[in-house]
C-alpha cells in the first residue's frame, strides 16, 4: 500500500458570482494540493452543474479513494453537495475560501455555501470535515494533510484482518471485546485460534525454523548464549510460527494469550516471539488484548514506528515521573543504547526469551481504544521518556508526562482506562485525534 494518502478533488461553483475570480482561486487551491504529499485524483476544474459534477464524480467513485475533498470555490446551494456526500464511501471534506471585505460585491460567498451542506446533511446524521482558509494558509494545507492521513488510516482498519490466539486470561477484563462491534465499527477481519491449537502447530515445525531468528537475535543480545538453549529456541519457534501466520494468511496484528500456557503447555515464554513481531510492525498483544493490537496499529500507521503495549507499573509524585513497563517485548529501535541490550529470563516463570533494556529518551505519545465506561473511546497522552537506569527487569522507560505524574494516575483511573497503553516515540496526537473524528471516537486526553 502506497504511504501517500488518495484524494479525490471536486470542485464546485455557481456561475453567478465571479467565475474569473474563482477560476483563480481554484488554481491557487489545486497548486497547493499538488505541493502536499498526497496522491491526486480529479481535475482542477470548476462544476457548475449537476450534470458535469455527478459525471466527475462517477469517475472519483472507481478510483479506491481514502478521502473526498470537495473544494466549495463559491456558494452553491445544498441539494448537489448532499447528493455528492451521501452515498460516497468514504470520509469528506470541504474546505471553503475566505475573501477580502471590499464593501463591494461577495465574489465567492464560498463559506456559506458549506454551512448550508452541513446543516443539511447533520439533518441526516452524516458528518463532513472541514477547513476553512486562503489556498496558501500553511493551517489550512497542515489541517488537510492530517485529515488526508487520518483518513487513510481509518481505510487501513477496514482492510484489516487480525487474529486471537487464544482468551484473554480470567479477571482481565480489559482485554475482551466483541468482535460484531470491531467490525462493525472499525470494518476489521477477526479470526480465532484455540492457543493449544497453536501451541501444537508449533511442536511440529521443525527445530530450524529457530535458526534465522536466533542469528537476529545473537546480534542483538551478547548474552543470548547464556539463555536456557531449549527454552530459546522454542520462543523462536513461536515467534517463527507467527511470522508465517502473518505472512500467509495476511494478519496486521495478532493478540495472543501469552501465559500461562507458554510457559506450562510448551516451557517457554512468548515474550520475546512478540518482541520480534513489534520489530517487524505486526503488533502483538499479550494477554490476547485485541484492542491493544489495534489501538498499537493505529500509533504505529501514525508514526511510521513500531509500537510497545505496555503497561504503567509505577507513579513517583516525588520526582514526578512514571513507568512504562511490560514483561521484555518492546521493539529493539526503542532501547536505549548507552545502557545493557540484552536477553533475560520472565521474572515470575524463569523461563527465556525476553528482551531486556530500559527505553531511551525522547518525546513519546500514548494512545489506547478504550472500552471503559462502556464505550468506545481514543484515550490519549504525551510526555517525555527521560535517561534513566532499567527500573525493573525486561522492558521499561521512566517517563515525564505533559501533567504532574499524580494527575495522571487520577485522570487514568476516573476515566476507567485499561492498564494497556501503546506507546510510540514522536507527538503524534493532532493526527489521531483527526482518526477519532473521522471514526466518531470521542477523545479522553489525558494529560491536557
């Protein structure tokens, strides 16, 4: 899939304002299109007829669009921009022109040409972004561009297919969901496997699947002979039987139910495989947390980086920090390298493979699909990941948040959030925030 965003442009106008005067501003308009990291579709022309626009729009409709930009160049009534709107299958967005106040004549009236269409089509429940400024307003042409983003995103989902390995564990009931709703919602593909299942389609690959990985993995971490070798080698196994899964059957994500049956049905961990899978950008959640495994695809298509599913473990108000934690599957691009990068061992089951190294410094989002209060939400956050020793063993970062760290924790559990959170390096809320809207996600900031 291509990394630019797919737009279709229409441009529509009424032939009794200034065409000339539109005909300029459209040009201007489409020049910045063309400037902007998108790929177009249409033509930077002016419809001023019902028969002209539904004739381009025919066109527009077979060309697997991410968004519909219509371009409102100057006032039009609401009856083309409803019949435009209403069945396309994909978000919309209108942007009109300001113009300057001359005490002459209204050239454009172009913003009350989308007012009178939004109106219209609330009156039908449909929702239209918009923007509002001149074709060379740098807001305008960012705004666009995150939408144009956002909206790609939210066509990733509904080409998505995902797996569940296994149930969530008993009492976590922060990793259920219904998948009627997920696809429903979000337009993703669930399949389920039975984890035994799994576990037995694993035994019965041959031992060399654990070759290639291991070599990955010798390079990465200098103490990986010291491992327990059986162990090793089987969460290699299970990271390889993942690989393939992905690869064949075409999963973007997988949640898998990691303990306690790694560890008592096949003697290892599933820790490290799913290290291996965030590295590869295939999320993996533990604990089967499929709104984990999607809520770390969405931070990571608005990133362009892989993503950690993680959990906060601790809260110092004294010094004003947290810590992200989870058990030693954090991508490796997330390890700090002046300290140790190496392979350990569960804290709890003493059995390999897990990664282990404290996360390096930079700025950091934080963002989850939240079920709590009974209602799909985007939860999100932003702060700093500061240079600090590992605070506990497997993966882990102290933190900074953009709130005092105990506002934090209040505001975490008054919303009743799941204690997963995905985590990627970079500020990346403007854009999911546009996802939010574009999936009607009411958003739950956290650390504003």
């Amino acid at each position: 899939m291509s990394n630019k965003a797919k737009v279709g442009v229409l441009a529509l106008g009424r032939n009794t304002f200034d065409v000339p005067y539109a005909q300029e501003m459209l040009q201007q308009a489409w020049h910045s299109l063309a400037l902007m990291d998108l790929e177009l579709v249409g033509e930077p022309e002016l419809q001023f007829d019902a028969e002209s626009a539904l004739k381009a729009l025919a066109a527009l409709k077979q060309a697997d669009l991410d968004l519909l930009l219509i371009l409102q160049v100057t006032f039009t009534d609401a009856s083309l921009t409803t019949e435009v709107i209403r069945d396309f299958p994909v978000p919309t967005a209108m942007w009109s022109f300001p113009e300057a106040r001359t005490g002459g004549r209204l050239r454009l009236n172009s913003f009350c040409g989308v007012n009178l269409a939004c109106h219209a089509l609330s009156r039908e429940g449909i929702k239209v972004q918009t923007i509002h400024g001149a074709p060379d307003d740098a807001s305008a042409i960012n705004e666009l561009q995150q939408l144009a983003q956002a909206a790609a995103i939210v066509r990733r989902f509904k080409q998505t297919k995902v797996m569940v390995i296994g149930e969530h564990p008993l009492g976590f009931d922060a990793c259920n969901y219904n998948q009627q709703q997920l696809e429903q919602h979000f337009g993703v593909q669930v399949a389920r496997q039975p984890v035994l299942s799994f576990i037995d389609e694993v035994k019965a690959l041959p031992d060399s699947v654990a070759d290639a990985p291991y070599a990955r993995r010798a390079k990465d971490f200098p103490n990986l002979g010291e491992m327990d070798q059986d162990a090793t080698r089987k969460t290699l196994k299970v990271y390889s039987a993942l690989q393939a899964k992905a690869l064949r059957e075409g999963y973007s994500g997988i949640a898998v139910r990691c303990w306690p049956d790694f560890f008592t049905d096949y003697g290892c961990a599933a820790c490290g495989a799913l290290a291996l899978m965030n590295e590869d950008k295939v999320p993996c959640g533990c604990e089967a947390d499929m709104f984990g495994v999607l809520s770390s695809l969405m931070a990571q298509w608005a990133s362009g980086n892989a993503a950690f599913n993680t959990d906060l473990v601790d809260i110092d108000p004294q010094n004003n920090s947290v810590v992200f934690w989870h058990c030693g599957q954090a991508p490796i691009e997330m390890a700090d390298r002046d300290g140790p990068v190496q392979a350990t061992i569960h804290s709890n089951r003493k059995l390999p493979l897990l990664s282990e190294f404290a996360l390096k410094p930079g700025r950091i989002t934080l963002c989850r699909i939240t079920q709590g209060e009974g209602k799909l939400r985007l939860m999100l956050a932003g702060g700093e990941m500061i240079k600090a020793p590992l605070a506990f063993s497997g993966t882990a970062g102290t933190a900074r948040l953009d709130v005092d760290a105990d506002v934090y924790r209040k505001r975490l559990i008054d919303a009743g959030m799941e204690h997963h959170t995905s985590l990627v390096y970079g500020e990346h809320r403007p854009l999911l925030r546009k996802v939010a809207q574009l999936l009607n996600l009411e958003v739950v900031e956290l650390s504003e």
